[in-house]
C-alpha cells in the first residue's frame, strides 16, 4: 500500500498535523511507503490537487484540505489489507 502526501510549499499546521498522522499510523502499518510532496511538484499536478494537504492512499484521496482523521485512516488501511 502505497501513501501519498501532498503539502504547501510552506508548510500550515494541517500539514504537519497530516505528517504526525501518517507517522503514527506507519509506526503501526511498517509495509506502507508513505511519499510526501509539495503542490508544487509535477507529479502532485497530475493528482488534480486543489488543496493541501492531500492524503491519497492507493490513487484514492481520502482528505482533502484537512489533515486525515486517524480512527478512519487505519480502518480504511485494515479494511484494504484483508
């Protein structure tokens, strides 16, 4: 499973607190690679991102302008795994 994170080029506390989530939530999870770019990156334009941060898991954003909620990111991680 594969994470992409995409924040502002300078950082806002959502974005930090999205970084803080997806570190906790891989502490938990060590098989998912999490990415992080910046909306500025090319490869961030291609996801069609609008707003940061973004959280995609697996080419499906799950937050978009919030930082993800923790309990319904590690269900929708569990749920993906079995």
């Amino acid at each position: 499973m594969n994470i992409v994170l995409v924040t502002a080029e300078v950082e806002c506390s959502k974005c930090r607190e999205a970084k803080a989530i997806l570190g906790r939530v891989t502490e938990r999870f060590p098989e998912i690679e999490v990415r992080v770019l910046k909306t500025t990156d090319p490869e961030a334009a291609a996801y069609g991102i609008v707003m940061s941060p973004t959280v995609i898991v697996d080419n499906t954003i799950i937050a978009s302008g919030r930082a993800p909620n923790e309990k319904k990111l590690t269900a929708f991680i569990q749920a993906a795994s079995t």
